[in-house]
C-alpha cells in the first residue's frame, strides 16, 4: 500500500505530519509534480480518494476516503 500526496493538496511538511499524527505504517508518496496523480486521473487534487493499483500498476478500483474496508480487501484478494 502507498499513499500519495499530490502537492496541490498540501505541502511536504504537512504530508509529514499527517503520517506522524496517524501512525501510517505504508510508504506515503510525496507528488511534488503530480505526475502518479494525473497518471492514475485523480479526480481532483483537493479531494482524498483511495486507489487500489494491481502488480502491473493497472487501477482496480478507486473510491473516495470513506471506503468500503471489506470490498478493498476482497478485491485485494482476488488479485493475482
């Protein structure tokens, strides 16, 4: 799992303390260009979205950040 923190929503030093003050154990991304963003066409850079991405950097599915837990996770075991 990774987050990625697209820069137009926040800067390093916030994307930072997010990660402290929420004890995130995955890799957070820091997007200082946008570039996975516009990859992945977030919908807006404003709006928190979760993204699951196969092994081959294909999106699976996307939601906003209240998602289903056990739909991600059943996606997240049928992939290969």
């Amino acid at each position: 799992m990774v987050g990625i923190n697209p820069q137009t929503w926040n800067n390093l030093g916030k994307a930072r303390e997010f990660v402290s003050t929420y004890r995130l154990t995955f890799t957070n991304l820091w997007d200082s260009s946008n570039a996975v963003w516009r990859h992945y066409k977030g919908p807006h850079s404003y709006t928190s979205h979760v993204m699951l991405v196969d092994k081959h950097g294909n999106r699976v599915e996307q939601a906003t950040s209240r998602f289903s837990a056990s739909k991600f996770q059943s996606l997240v075991d049928a992939l290969d």
